[in-house]
C-alpha cells in the first residue's frame, strides 16, 4: 500500500493505527516469532535428587 499514511491503511486493513505503525517501523517482518531461549527452573539444582 504504497503511498498511502497508516491511518487510510488502518482503515483498509481494518487493525488499529498502532499496529500499523509496528509493522512500518520493525524492520524484520519474517513470519516466525524469534526463538525463546529456554529458562531454567528454581527445581533444576533438586533435579538430581528428586529423580532417584
């Protein structure tokens, strides 16, 4: 949609101007969500223990 200002895309698209303005500015608009770096649990350090 060149050529047009997010408020006529926004209308268009019929998303708030606040999303367009997100997709406008982020650079990287790949499909996939970044990966999640996997978090450890308070349990982890018992792990041993509780699993014999």
């Amino acid at each position: 949609m060149r050529g047009h200002n997010a408020s006529e895309i926004s209308r268009t698209l019929e998303v708030f101007h606040d999303t367009v303005y997100r997709y406008l500015e982020d650079p990287d608009l790949s499909p996939q969500p970044p990966a999640r770096r996997k978090s450890t649990s308070v349990m982890d350090q018992h792990r041993p223990l509780i699993v014999s």
